[in-house]
C-alpha cells in the first residue's frame, strides 16, 4: 500500500515553493516581460527554431493539431506560440443553451460570487470590485453571480474565444504586478488575480451580462483583443474604451466560439456571468483539464 508523504518528506518541496514566491516579490515584472517580448519576436533561425524545438519537447506540444504543423515554418517564436489550429481539432459546442469553454487549459477554480468576492485558493479569496478596476456599476451587474478560472499552461493553445454570443460594450484595462498565475503561486499571493495587470471585456448578451477577463503574468509579454490589438497603454493607470456607443461608436458582435483575443505567453483567463445566468456542469471542478469549445455550462 502506498504511504503518505511525511511532513520531513515534504520540507524541501515547501521551501521550495515559499522561495519561488517570494523571489517574485523582488522581480522587476515589467522589464522581464519586456525581455521575453523582445526575445520570443526575433527572427534569426537558429534562436526561433532552438525555443519552439525546446518547448515542443518539453512540454509535448502536439504539433498535427496546428493549421501549420512544421516548426520551422513560424516567423519566430511568438508566431509559434499563438499558432492557430485546425477548425476540426478544436469543436465548437452547438447547442443554443450550453456555454462554450474560452481556452485550453487547467480549471482552477469555479463557483458563486458571495459577498462580492471571489474564492482563488485554499485561506484566499478577492473582491470582485477590486477585480474589475474599482468599477462599482460594472460590480453590481455580477454581483451574486458565477465565475469561472482557467488557467492557461505554456503548452496550452492561447488564443481565447467567446463562450457565448455577445455585444462589447467597454473594455477595461487595469495596470498591476506580474506574478506567476499558476498553482503554487495562486495558493500563496493573496488577491493574486486582482493585483496583476488585466485587461476586462464586457459584453452583452442574450442572458445578460458577462465579463471575459484576460490576466496577465510574469513573461506575459502583451495582452491581445481581435478588436484593438495589442492592449498596452504606457500610463499607469486605470482606461476604459467604450463601444457601440459615443465617443468612439464602433460596434463589435462576436458569436459564440469566435476568437476574441490571445495571450504572448501563457496566463489566466477569468469569466463573470450573472445572478442565476449559468450552472456549471457537474465534472466542471478544480484540476480539470479543459479544451476550448467544450461545453462547461449550462444557460438557465
């Protein structure tokens, strides 16, 4: 019979762990994810071809699944990292009344908005307001709703598409820190969604509101929408871009499993339904392993 671990045994492992977080605290974020921009774009065969080669190696990137499945034929290794995929590798849920997943990836969390705040691990959870840039009435639209957290691996597909079919009214970008979004991280930077930079998607839909949030993290060299590009603003502060309405009235309608944005390296993204808007399907737990374009909800 298999013996537990021992406190002794697991020593090395949790100082491990507290040393990683900690570093992260003295990290210059933003100049690493500059250096990772600048790096991951050149262009030279020899540096392009040894990242992708290293990557696909490491973390077993099935390349069949890739529109363009020869390595060597990416501009660089950005261009390999947000490769798109066969239409047919990733299969869009059809039916009217399930909601689509945004992303490959890990469920890290899902559940209900209680108290206006969000569960992210184990002793921690966040504020919804503080989440979504301090924003009170975009706050009230989910207040007592549903959230869902997917948490995207390097070797995951990156670009995120609609879980559902909806109308853009604004779009938010929230400056903030660059941690590592990953398990060991989650369990140990308290309110670790809601201080890394982020960049909000409101939409209107058929059931109501719903809010795709794209976050950011350590080596996240840029953030992406299909609608405004790369989202960087140089200032440091909270921007809000409206649409479909003045002064900048463009209108953006996405249907359910259309591309909406994408992530220059791998991060988290974040889906807020409304009260009573969605039931996640019952399989739909913490460490599930995700496919974009599978149906995680049902509409109610």
């Amino acid at each position: 019979m298999k013996q537990s671990a021992t406190p002794h045994n697991n020593a090395p492992l949790k100082i491990a762990a507290t040393l990683f977080v900690g570093l992260q605290y003295l990290l210059p974020h933003h100049l690493l994810s500059w250096l990772m921009h600048a790096v991951t774009r050149i262009e030279a065969r020899g540096v392009k071809e040894t990242l992708i080669r290293r990557v696909i190696d490491w973390y077993q990137v099935d390349m069949q699944e890739a529109l363009e499945s020869d390595p060597t034929k990416y501009r660089s290794f950005n261009d390999f990292f947000t490769r798109a995929l066969h239409p047919e590798a990733r299969p869009i849920t059809q039916e009217s009344h399930l909601l689509a997943c945004p992303a490959d990836g890990t469920l890290s969390q899902a559940g209900d908005i209680k108290d206006g705040r969000l569960f992210q691990a184990k002793g921690h959870d966040y504020s919804l307001l503080e989440l979504l840039g301090g924003d009170p009435e975009m706050s009230r639209l989910f207040k007592d709703g549903g959230f869902a957290t997917i948490y995207l691996s390097p070797r995951d597909y990156h670009r995120v598409h609609m879980p559902y079919g909806g109308r853009l009214k604004k779009m938010v970008h929230v400056p903030g820190r660059l941690f590592s979004v990953n398990e060991t991280t989650c369990q140990r930077v308290p309110r670790l969604f809601a201080r890394n930079e982020r960049v909000i998607c409101l939409f209107d839909t058929d059931i109501g509101p719903m809010a795709v949030i794209l976050v950011g993290a350590i080596f996240v060299s840029s953030i992406e929408t299909v609608w405004a590009g790369a989202v960087t603003p140089a200032r440091q502060s909270v921007r809000t871009w409206r649409y479909g309405q003045q002064p900048e009235p463009t209108t953006v309608a996405l249907k359910k499993g259309e591309e909406m944005g994408r992530f220059n390296m791998g991060s988290t993204v974040i889906l807020l339904f409304g009260r009573d808007a969605v039931d996640w399907i019952d399989d739909f737990s913490a460490g599930s392993t995700l496919k974009m374009g599978e149906a995680v909800a049902t509409i109610t």
